[in-house]
C-alpha cells in the first residue's frame, strides 16, 4: 500500500477505535482504557509524532528559505513573490469568512437554541499590530528558533540569504553547505512520515474517543455548517481561484496535497505540517524551492481560511443563540477584524480563540458565547487547519506559476516525488 493509503486507513481504525471505546463507556474518567490508552498510549504516539514534525520545522525553514532567496538571485524579484503571496493570503481569507457568513446566515443557525452553556471560555489579548511589527525582528534570532517563532525566523533567513547575495562569490561554500543541509532535512522528513500510519491512527483514536457523539448532536447544525462550508471552500472556491490564475487542474492539486491534508488533520498546526507541505509543493507539484521556501512557511503564519470560517460561522451562530441583530455593518466589521487579526496573532497559540474573542468584543458579543462551541473545537481546529493547508499550497502553486517557477511536467506527473517510489532512499550505498 501507498503511504497514502496506509495513513487513511490509520484514520479509519482510529475513528472505529475512539467511537468504540466512548460510546461502550469504556473511555470514563479515571478508568483503566482512559488513564493508560486514550489518555496514555495514544496520547505518547501522536505527540512524539508532532513534536517529530515540529523537531524539522525551525532547520527546514532557515535553511530552505537560504537556498530558495539564493536560488532566485534578485532581491526585487523576492519582494514580487512576497508582495504576490501576501495578497493572495489576505485575498483568499476574505472570500473564506465573507462565503462563511453567507452560508451561516442563510441556514440561520443558532435561532431559538438554549443558552445552556458549562464550559469557561475566557478571553486572551491579542498583541497590538504594532508590537507584532516590531516582534517581526528578532532581537535574539536562536532564541526565536527555540520558541519556533515563525515570523522572524523568516526574516532572519530571508537577510541571511540576501546578505549571500551581497558577498558573492566568496559564500559559495556556504550556499552549497546549507543546499547540502536542505536536502538533509528533507530526507528527514521522508523518514519521519514512515511514521505516520501508526501516529495519526493514535491521534485521531484520542479525538474521537474524549470528544464522542453527544457533543456533536447538541451542536448538530453549528458543525454541519461549519463543516460544510469548510469543504465548499476547498473544493469549490480555492480550486476555481487556481483554474483561474494558474490553469492548473484541481484534480491534480488535489490527489497531491491529500497527505498534506491528512497530515493537517492530524496534527491541527499548520506549523507542525510545514515539512510535509513544503515536500508536497516542491516534490509531488513541481514548485520551485525559492517560491515555496518562502510562500509555505510565511502561509503557516499568516493564512487563515478555515480559521476565517469558524470565526464567521461561530459568529452568526452565538448572535443567533443570543438574539443579537449584527446587521450588514456587524458582517463587515466581522470580515475586516478577522482578516486584520489574522495578521496580527500570527504565531499566536489559540490563536483562532483569541481571533474570534477579538471579533465578539468589536460587535458587542458576549465573550462567554465562545464556551458554547468550545467541546467541538479541537475537532473543528483539524478539519480547518487542513483547509488552512490546501490554501497555503494552492497560493505557492499560483504564485510560482506567475514566477515562471513551476515544472508543468513535474506538476501533471501522477508519480513525481510519490514515497512509494523511495524505498531505495533508506539504503545506504
């Protein structure tokens, strides 16, 4: 079986497993199954997994973005692509909380539902917009690798590869090491998804298991809308935005960026899934690295399409269990402060809570709404980081199609970069 396959099927089980153990009571508090499986077992197996993803994601980024600014060569074609991915992120989040609300006021979620409310939920603060300009340069750059800081490891890494650019020929040595370090830690990454099956079986089994069936029925419309209107934005709006400005096929992109996808699902952090996208981009699509080093990275960050969505659709949810008329001004207040926000909490943990705190203090919505959908969140938290995936691959490909930096050919070969293929990458020669 393709590691595809074999990771769906990990799903699968893991899903069968954790509605087993919630539904036959086996997963109760302090019994046997939930001390040492749910909550032991599975929990050791997907976060080992995560933290192996988060482990690549500092050196694959710093050395990636050396080799992609040197490999571009002119510092005003770096400021085009970035110039070119930031719209495209902004754009994208737009349309993703401006469809989210269509949908949701339509369905009219939320009207008539009973405020029974028994979880806490209490507001964090967003940094300033000015602070996260300033925090964009590190003052101490190893520490803002230790804490995985994204946005001024990307700055650092982007003035390194410029300053490369700046000495010439003598740093030659230098960019074949970091080019030689690159390859490295892709091959890292290879290694590491051969662990994937058996991780994302453990991760989902614990989801499904501590999460279980009542929840979701008491909430039943809220997650139906949510969910799909996530997959419409997937599979409708992001895949005619690439058609459009790229040609390329959707089918294509899609068959290509599902272990992406999977890898989103499982993890719910856009950053810990950065190595399996930048692979999926670069290898399976054809992207070239000095696009893609810069676009996955920096579409971590900031690009927030299914977390637009939540905070669209959980908005009309609470003002409609709240009988709070937003009006059109409300909507547009919604759309502005999250695309805004989405800027402004890069990097932030939580941060789709903290957004959409933000956004019910701006429209005079009670905070403590949030409590209402907070059961369901780690759920939706994964299914929406997937979303928030298939944007930041979609934007490099059109990106680099626009760059001249695409491999047609690599992109429509259905075998290119495929894991099956690399069996013999393990031997040593």
């Amino acid at each position: 079986m393709s590691l595809t396959v074999k990771v769906v099927t990990g799903m699968a089980f893991g899903i069968v497993v954790g509605l087993f153990f919630n539904l036959a009571g086996l997963n109760a508090p302090e019994s046997f199954i939930n001390e040492y499986v749910v909550n032991g077992l599975f929990h050791v197996v997907g976060e080992m997994f995560v933290n192996a993803l988060k482990m690549l994601v500092v050196p694959l980024v710093f050395f990636s973005l050396i080799c992609g600014v040197c490999g571009i060569g002119n510092i005003k074609m770096l400021g085009r692509v970035g110039s070119k991915a930031f719209g495209w992120y902004m754009l994208t989040t737009a349309i993703a909380i401006s469809v989210a609300i269509s949908i949701a006021a339509f369905s009219e979620i939320g009207k008539g539902m009973e405020q029974t409310n028994n979880s806490v939920f209490s507001g964090k603060d967003s940094p300033p917009l000015s602070q996260v300009f300033i925090d964009i340069i590190p003052g101490n750059p190893i520490n803002a690798m230790a804490n995985g800081d994204m946005l001024p490891i990307i700055f650092f890494s982007i003035l390194v590869g410029i300053s490369i650019l700046l000495v010439g020929h003598k740093a030659k040595s230098f960019i074949e090491g970091a080019e030689v370090a690159n390859d490295i830690m892709m091959k890292m990454v290879t290694i590491v998804m051969a662990a994937a099956p058996y991780a994302v079986f453990a991760l989902i089994a614990k989801a499904v298991a501590n999460l279980g069936l009542d929840l979701l029925a008491s909430l039943a419309g809220y997650v139906i809308v949510l969910v799909s209107t996530l997959l419409i934005h997937l599979f409708i709006t992001l895949m005619i935005v690439l058609k459009v400005f790229s040609g390329l096929s959707p089918t294509v992109f899609i068959r290509k960026i599902r272990n992406a996808q999977i890898f989103a699902f499982g993890t719910a952090s856009s950053n810990a899934t950065i190595p399996v996208t930048m692979r999926a981009v670069t290898e399976r699509m054809g992207v070239n690295n000095s696009v893609a080093s810069f676009t996955v990275p920096f579409g971590a960050t900031i690009n927030m399409d299914g977390t637009a969505i939540m905070q669209g659709v959980a908005t009309v949810f609470i003002a409609n269990v709240y009988a709070v008329d937003l009006g059109m001004e409300g909507y547009l207040t919604v759309i502005l402060m999250s695309v805004l926000a989405s800027i402004g909490t890069a990097g932030v943990p939580g941060v789709g809570l903290i957004i959409l705190s933000m956004v019910f203090a701006q429209v005079n919505l009670p905070v403590e709404g949030i409590g209402l959908v907070l059961g369901v969140d780690r759920l939706m938290d994964m299914i929406r980081t997937a979303v928030n995936v298939s944007g930041d691959a979609a934007v490099s490909c059109i990106v680099a199609k626009s760059e001249g930096k695409l491999d047609l050919a690599q992109f429509n070969d259905p075998t290119a970069g495929a894991l099956e293929t690399e069996e013999s990458s393990f031997k040593i020669p």
